[in-house]
C-alpha cells in the first residue's frame, strides 16, 4: 500500500484540490483528480527528504498559537513604524542568533516562521547551522530579541523535532 500511496494526505488532498479548483465532480475529474493525487506523490517520492516525526503534538499546537498572535502584534508594530516614519526612524538591525536546532525540519519551520512574520526577514544560515541573520524592522535590543526568538520559536521546534 505504501508503495501506491508513499503520502496518502497529501493524495488526498491534490484530489481535493483539482475538483475544487475544476468546480466539477464529473467523472473525467474524478478520474483526473484520482491520477494526480496518486500520480505525483508517486512521482516525487525520490525528491523528498526523509520523514520528521511530531514528537510533541501540544507543543505544536502552543507553537501555532503564539506565531499566530506574533503575526498580528507584529503587523500592527510594523504598520506602526511605517506610519510614523517621519517622527521616529525604526532602529533596524542585522541580528545574528546563535541555534542550538540542528534538525532540517525544524529549521524549516523556523524559516517559515520568519517569513511568515511581518518585520523580520531571514538573510542567512551558516554552513554549519550554528547561527542565522536575520533583518529585523525594528529592534530596540538586539539581546531582549535574541533571547524573545530562541525562547518562543527555537525551544518549542526543538521539543517537536528532536
């Protein structure tokens, strides 16, 4: 079975995803989608890393949380900033953040964490995975922000990846 279906969730969701994106369930789009929700995973199956396990599922679920709220407060700060640029200039900075992460998974979920995150942006990763740089939009002090990121992003990661 593993063989035919080497990622049974995202299967079903491409089939899910070509009928509502078809807007039809007729049985040439049943069928299509059928092809392509085990055709690609089949496909792909080489071009995946190995699989990560969720050690931690309610760590994971406090982690969404509180990137959820860090979306919104930092949306409005940075909305802030912008629109008081012409009384106070933000104090944007170059922060280097020292990683004790090491798992490819995690740091690609910290990666999008980042992204995700309005006023921060990910510049670079060390070839050993010792430290990243990140761009920060406005940052009052580098060592409360450093601690603030390893304490809310880089701990709950490695509780669910390693």
């Amino acid at each position: 079975m593993k063989r035919l279906f080497p990622a049974p969730w995202l299967s079903f969701a491409l089939f899910a995803l070509w009928l509502a994106l078809n807007h039809s369930t007729s049985p040439a789009q049943l069928l299509m989608g059928v092809i392509v929700g085990v055709g690609v995973p089949w496909l792909s199956a080489p071009l995946r890393p190995q699989r990560g396990g969720l050690s931690s599922p309610l760590v994971l679920l406090r982690l969404i949380a509180h990137v959820g709220l860090d979306v919104i407060a930092a949306s409005l700060l940075v909305a802030r900033g912008v629109l008081s640029l012409p009384r106070r200039d933000p104090r944007s900075a170059f922060v280097t953040i020292p990683l004790q992460m090491r798992s490819t998974h995690g740091l690609a979920a910290l990666a999008v964490i980042t992204t995700v995150t309005p006023g921060t942006v990910w510049c670079v990763l060390a070839h050993d995975g010792g430290w990243l740089m990140l761009h920060v939009f406005d940052v009052s002090d580098e060592a409360d922000f450093i601690a603030h990121y390893k304490q809310r992003y880089e701990r709950p990661l490695m509780e669910i990846f390693e």
